[in-house]
C-alpha cells in the first residue's frame, strides 16, 4: 500500500519520493511539497480514492493534510492494507 500512495503522490505532485526508508513519511507533509496546495490537495484525493477503490469522507480529506502517516492511517481505516 505504501509504495502504490508514493507512486500517486508522485504522479499528483510531481515529486520524487524515496521509498527505500531515506525519506521518512513524517516528512511528507504539505509544508515540503511544493504544489500540495489546495487545489493539488483535492486532485491527491481523488486520485487516491481511484487508486486504492475507497470513499474519502470530508474529515479524511481534511486529515490528509497531516501528511502521508495520516493517509496511511486513514487507508488502513478503510480496509486498505
């Protein structure tokens, strides 16, 4: 589940993040990505609903924000493993 977000985010964002452990999730927060607006924001949403066949609510999409340790949180919390 991990590397198919990083790989969504890096398509959205179009960023390279390191999924071999250099780059800790706590450090993919909006605040370091540039383009993890709110419109780039929105778009990662979607995306990551179509990817991984789940239904965001309106508080996940806002916890989001929080970064990708959240995402994780709120994927497993739909069943995502």
């Amino acid at each position: 589940m991990l590397e198919r977000l990083l790989i969504v985010m890096e398509k959205i964002f179009d960023v390279e993040l390191v999924s071999d452990g250099s780059t800790a999730l706590a450090d993919i927060v909006p605040e370091a990505i540039e383009g993890w607006d709110s419109m780039g924001h929105l778009n990662l949403a979607m995306a990551i609903q179509d990817e991984f066949s789940v239904e965001l609510t309106d508080d996940d999409i806002e916890n989001m924000l929080d970064g990708a340790e959240e995402i994780v949180r709120i994927l497993k919390k739909h069943g995502v493993n």
